[in-house]
C-alpha cells in the first residue's frame, strides 16, 4: 500500500491533463498537494475538485525562470519542507519541419520543457529546502527515444531532460534525494486531440498509434499511478531511471 500520508509534494503544471491526475492521486494517498500552474482559473477548479483541506496552489509560469528561485522559496516558507516533487508542465509546438524550425521555437520550447525544469530541481535541492528523501519525478515522453519527422524540439527538450535525470540521480544521491523520470506514448490528454485533428483522425481507432500501442491510448490516472509509486518509500531502490509507460509501444518497434 503507497502511503503519503503527511508528505508535502509540489505538482508543477497542475492544471490540466497528467498534473491534474497527479494532484487527484496523491491527495487521495493523504499528500499534502502543493500545485503550480500558470492558468489561474483551471488551477483553482483543480484544487476545489481535491477533498482534503491539505492543499494549496500558486500561479506561476514556469517559463519565467529567473522567478523560479522566489517562487520555491515562497513555497516553502508557506508549506513546509517538500518531500516530493512532480514536474508535468510542458508544451508541444506542433508539426514544425526542419526548414521551419528556428532558435525562437526551439527556445520556447526549451525553456519550458527542459530549463524549467532543471532550474525546479535546482532550487528544491537547496539546503533547508526539502526533507530527507527527497523524490522527483518529471514528466518525459516515448518521442525522445523514438522521435517522429517535424517535432524536433519536442523530442529534443525531452531527451535532455532524461539525460539530466541520470546526471542528477547520481550527484544528488549523497543528499538522499531520489530522480526519475516517466516516458508515457500517447494519453488521452489535450495534446492527443490536437493530434488526433491535425492529422485527421475522426476517432482514435483510425490512429496508426493503435497498433503500435497495442493496450490502447493511455489515460492520464495510468502516469499518475506509475508517478504516485516513485513518489512513495517503495521506489527507494529506484533512482536515474526513466520509467516507460507506454501502453506497449517501446516493444512494438
């Protein structure tokens, strides 16, 4: 049985999709959520749906790096020490080709998928900033071990966060703070539907994806169980990984 019971974990990208899940499951295992997202009105009908009163959330927009710093320290003065940490934010900018891929979107897409994201890591790390056995987990993706034409700084940004997961498991393991990352394929999310339109699926059955991922598309509380467990005392042994959960995709190619 996982148990947070009494844990204070921080939820980056909240609002919607797997960070939304996340906040539902960690409460329901007695966390004390702590959410962050930049879109205030989806935030709140998030953390009015969470039954405990062990909760709080904050607007922020993780693309602003430099406020990162303040951001986690007003975090944990209001809060606590954290004992986890869930980064979801993350954005997609579509099918962009080579020839009109450029440094402003590969930049964008960077500072929030990737930079975010070391800049959280970095600053819940410091000292007086979190308990003993710390856990983080971020949100990778299946595309930046397989990679598809036109989403190169997609895959890229998520790519180098996985690498940064095995870099930062291993210095930061002398602190007793565990990282790992999870890869989902497709989740029946927002960024799916788009998918789905833009490639002019009318349903998901007419989806190559289907027979690739061969259990079906992923629902978003299927990340969240797989998270919720690297969160918990019985991941302790598991640190620099990153954790597929693809509905059997990294073995159908």
């Amino acid at each position: 049985m996982i148990d947070l019971s009494g844990k204070n974990i921080l939820i980056i990208g909240a609002s919607s999709g797997i960070g939304e899940e996340v906040a539902y499951t960690t409460s329901i295992q007695g966390a004390n959520v702590i959410l962050v997202a930049r879109r205030k009105e989806k935030l709140h009908n998030v953390i009015e749906k969470i039954n405990s009163h062990k909760k709080a959330c904050y607007v922020f927009d993780v693309s602003d790096i430099d406020g990162i710093n303040s951001m986690i320290k007003t975090i944990v003065s209001e809060q606590g020490k954290l004992d986890g940490m869930v980064y979801t934010a993350g954005i997609s900018d579509g099918d962009v080709p080579l020839k009109y891929l450029n440094n402003k979107r590969l930049l964008d897409t960077f500072t929030t998928n990737y930079f975010g994201f070391v800049e959280c890591v970095r600053q819940v790390t410091m000292k007086n900033m979190y308990n003993d056995g710390l856990r983080i987990v971020a949100v990778s993706s299946n595309a930046a071990r397989f990679g598809d034409k036109a989403h190169i700084a997609y895959s890229a940004s998520k790519a180098a966060m996985d690498a940064s997961v095995r870099c930062m498991a291993k210095e930061l393991s002398n602190k007793h703070v565990y990282l790992n990352s999870v890869a989902p394929s497709m989740v029946k999310t927002q960024m799916y539907i788009d998918y789905l339109k833009m490639n002019g699926y009318e349903e998901e059955s007419d989806s190559s994806l289907s027979n690739r991922q061969y259990l079906g598309i992923i629902e978003p509380k299927d990340v969240a169980y797989a998270i919720t467990f690297l969160l918990s005392e019985e991941a302790r042994m598991i640190t620099g990984v990153t954790m597929p959960v693809d509905g059997g995709f990294s073995t159908s190619c």
